[in-house]
C-alpha cells in the first residue's frame, strides 16, 4: 500500500485549514466618508478567497468588492444619516469582525505627505474631513488653514475613541512660525477636540502627532499603520451635544444644540443623540429644582463650576428598590461622576464611583421608611464647567432582563447540533422562572435552520442556544429576540474591541465554516 510521506501530509492539512479561514479585517481606510458620494476603502487584513460579500448595518450605506483582493467601494447614499456605520465581510466559510465606518457631511480629502513640519504643511480647506495615517514613528501631520480674524475653528480628531487606532493623540493650532496657539489632549477619551478663535487674519497650522495608547518606556512620537485618524476641521456648524440629554417620547421638546457656530450649515450634527423615555423627564442645566421628585425620572444636569455640587430632593417609598445611574462619560462628556445618596437624617446611604477611567456609575438603594433622599452628583477630580453635563436616571426596580452571548457570529456544520451558553442579566425574578416564561424569536434564519432555548434544568447548569442546520450553503445575518415577563429584548453580542454590544449577528453554514479569531482589544 502507498503511504504519504509525513511531510506531504502536514502541507495538505495546512492547505486544508488555510482554504477554510474567513476573511479577518483589522481596519479600514479610508474609515469614513461623505453622504453622497462613493468612496474607495481599503481593507487591511488577511483574504484568502476574493472577491468577498459585504454587509453594513446602515441602510443608506453599501459596499461591495472591487477587482483587487483588499479593495472596496463603499457608497453612502445622498440621505444616509451621520452616525456611525458597520460593515462586515464574508465567504462561504465564515464572517469578519465588525469594523466602523463613519459617515459625515463635510467633503473629504486624503493626508498627503510630506507634511511633517508646520512650516511645510498641506493646504487643506477650512471646512473638510482629512483621512489621515501616523504611518510610522515620530510621524507629525500638518494641516493650512486659512482664517479671517474673530473666525473659530473646530478640529476634532476621531482615532482610538470610534475606530480603535492604537494612538493617544495630541492636536495643536500653531502661527505660520510655529508658535503653539491652542492645544487638545484626551477630550472624547484619548481623541483630542478644540475650538479655535483665530486672533487675526492668516493662516494657522493644526497638527496632529500621538503617542502609544499603550505606553511604554519609549521617548518618541508613535506611528504605525494601524494609527488610522479622521479629523473634522470646519469654521461651519459643529454640534457638541444636545440638552437636555433625555427626552420623554412623543414630547414636543426638541433638543437645543450646543456647539460652535451654529448659524452657518454645513452643520456637523452630534453622535450622540438624545436618549428617549417613557417617563417624565427634567432639563435641570440652568436652575436646578429643590422640589422633590418621585421615580421613575431622567434629568439633565451641569456641574456648572469647580468643586461645585448638583442637590436634588428625591421621593421614596419604603422597601422599594431605586436605582440611581448618572451618564457622562459614555455621552462622549468630560464629567467623571461621584454619586452619593443620603437619608433625611444625613446618613450616607451609598458613595459610588466610576469602577476604571472614562466611565459612568450607579448605584440601588432600598429604603428603610417612606422618606425624601438627598442625591448629591460631582465630580471626582472637582472640575467643572459648562461641558460638564451628566443624564441622571432614577428608577424603580421592575423585572427585567438582558440577555448576551460570547460572539457575533455562529460557525454551524449541517447535522452537527451548536449549543451556545446564554448569559442573563435579571433584575426582579429569578433565573429559573425568567425562562420558564420565555420564547426565543429569530429574525432572518432560513427554514433549514432551527434554534431553540434549552432552559436551566438538572442537566443544564445555565440556559442556551441551540442551532441545527439540515443544509449548507448560508451566509447571512439574523436577529434573535427574546420575549418574556412582557418585554422583549434583543440578544446581543459582546464586541470586545469596542466596548460595546450588537444585536446584529451571523450565520455561516457549511462543511468548512468557522469564526475567525477576534482582533485582540486594545487600550482606550
């Protein structure tokens, strides 16, 4: 009988598990574009089949493969909505990660070097996006503007924030003879953002330079190809944020923006949009209110100057749960937020504050007595200041329920069952009876594919997904809701990269399907 030399058979399973990979995308650039227009974006990562399928989450937004392996053309539709996109690419053997994609309204133009020296800059228009890359170390990227006098200046640089570009940047506006005018550091997380008044008429020099977001013990400038920039400089409208930050639904309050020159359009609209209610909600950011107030409530907020702190009278009744949650940092806001609950006698009830940087807390009290609670919001570094506006939230304990799994997407071999561990988080109930209740509802699954809920018995520890597919050849996303105690909530997966969550998930069927490794998180 022939028999295989040893080493013929490694290179043919080698060859079989390359052929199986799934595409695996680390970043995209250009990482945006203009409504209206289409834009070519490459795709940094690893393709071993071409062309590919590519799926965005927004609908004003498509993309598909061009010729060259890495290449796509991304269209954003003239009514596309600014916000940030996701796109997502696939073969027959499985799906990438998510990758961001943000859509704006100013025109774009690409960084072209050399730019490093401010005395030597790239003449760019004074309202644009610029695509830009800290390709290698000690990099510096120099912008032109040309200003007439009293005239202000948005630069805003969107990096590790969004896209997860491994830099901590630094922005600067200098004279033409490289005195430094104004300076940003660390203003949405670590991406910097500054409004600059030019002095007189003239051209001003902005330039871009970061250091590792991850530091080490290096005494230079950071630069790779993964260091992927956009920044946003315009003398038009630019949004800050809105107030109030909460608003009940269907009311007819509408939002006042809060930025820089506001009358001139193009007007660059805030990501961050108002949260909607169901229950009353309070604009407090101008005259605080000494009367009480009874949850469920939201409130709007300003620690208005430094060691300044926000008082507001709360209604409770005994032994009904209250959570209180103040909302800042994730709002792209710079308050650090200390929350403290005290009693009518003065007693701390609780002291909470955010548990790592740039981020929010809460805290739940249960009350001893029917009383009126004090609910005290500050700082934790004692700054303040017109920007230091926080969403405070307090409600009462009702069941509820989240639901999570581990990926975004789902690798199923036909004939071959997939149980996939379901993580809840409950509020009010208890695990057991919450799925007792519950029914599993799937958006998008074709009929030769099955998943059902297997609850928590004596055989299963901890509730799951089962997925059964007769059949392969499916590539496609899909949704699951679950409907239970009379809500429904969406399943969604972790995006660990970007600290946030998806309900958009993904199915591949076939004899070679699989999940590409997730890309490694790294350091805000």
């Amino acid at each position: 009988m022939n028999r295989l030399p040893i080493t013929a058979l490694l290179l043919l399973a080698a060859t079989t598990v390359a052929r199986a990979a799934p595409p695996a995308v680390t970043s995209l650039f250009p990482a945006g574009g203009q409504v209206g227009t289409t834009v070519d974006v490459t795709a940094t990562g690893t393709f071993e089949k071409w062309p590919v399928e590519v799926w965005c989450s927004s609908p004003g937004v498509t993309a598909k493969a061009s010729k060259d392996k890495g290449k796509l053309a991304v269209t954003v539709a003239a009514d596309a909505k600014p916000s940030v996109a996701w796109l997502r690419l696939s073969d027959d053997t499985g799906a990438s990660a998510l990758r961001p994609f943000v859509v704006g309204v100013l025109p774009e133009v690409a960084e072209k070097e050399p730019n490093d020296e401010a005395t030597k800059p790239q003449l760019v228009d004074r309202s644009c996006v610029v695509n830009g890359k800290l390709a290698k170390n000690n990099d510096v990227d120099c912008f032109a503007v040309k200003l007439a006098k009293g005239q202000t200046l948005v630069a805003s640089l969107l990096a590790n924030h969004t896209l997860r570009s491994p830099m901590d940047a630094i922005l600067q506006v200098v004279s033409a003879d490289g005195f430094v005018l104004d300076q940003s550091h660390d203003h949405h997380g670590l991406d910097p953002q500054l409004a600059f008044t030019a002095p007189k008429d003239g051209t001003f020099v902005v330039r871009v330079f970061a250091f590792p977001s991850q530091p080490d013990s290096s005494i230079r400038f950071f630069g790779s190809e993964a260091c992927v920039y956009r920044l946003t400089l315009t003398t038009a409208g630019f949004v800050d944020y809105a107030i109030p930050l909460a608003v009940t639904t269907d009311s007819p309050i509408k939002p006042r923006p809060v930025g820089w020159n506001l009358g001139m359009s193009p007007i660059v609209p805030s990501v961050i949009a108002p949260r909607q209610e169901a229950h009353p909600c309070f604009d407090f950011t101008e005259n605080p209110s000494n009367t009480p107030l009874s949850p469920p409530f939201t409130l709007t907020g300003c620690v208005k100057e430094p060691n300044a702190v926000n008082v507001f009278l709360v209604k409770v009744t005994k032994g009904k749960p209250v959570t209180f949650q103040v909302e800042s940092r994730k709002l792209e806001l710079p308050l650090t937020p200390v929350l403290r609950v005290l009693d009518e006698s003065g007693k701390v009830l609780t002291r909470v504050e955010p548990a790592q940087p740039n981020a929010d807390c809460e805290a739940a009290v249960t009350p001893s007595k029917d009383e009126t609670l004090r609910v005290e919001v500050r700082d934790l570094y004692h700054h303040g200041g017109p920007r230091f506006v926080y969403r405070l939230r307090a409600v009462t304990l009702e069941p509820d329920f989240e639901a999570a799994i581990a990926t975004d997407r789902i690798a199923l071999v036909p004939g071959t069952p997939l149980d996939v561990p379901l993580k809840f988080t409950i509020k009010g109930g208890t695990l057991a009876l919450l799925t007792a209740d519950l029914k599993l509802k799937a958006e998008g699954l074709p009929p030769s594919v099955t998943v059902a809920l297997v609850p928590v018995d004596a055989m299963n520890k901890e509730p799951k997904l089962r997925f059964t597919a007769e059949a392969g050849g499916v590539s496609k996303p899909f949704r699951l809701n679950l409907v239970g105690m009379k809500i429904a909530r969406l399943i969604v997966a972790t995006l660990t990269e970007f600290d946030t969550t998806t309900a958009d998930l993904w199915l591949t069927v076939g004899p070679n399907a699989t999940v590409a490794p997730p890309t490694p998180k790294k350091k805000k």
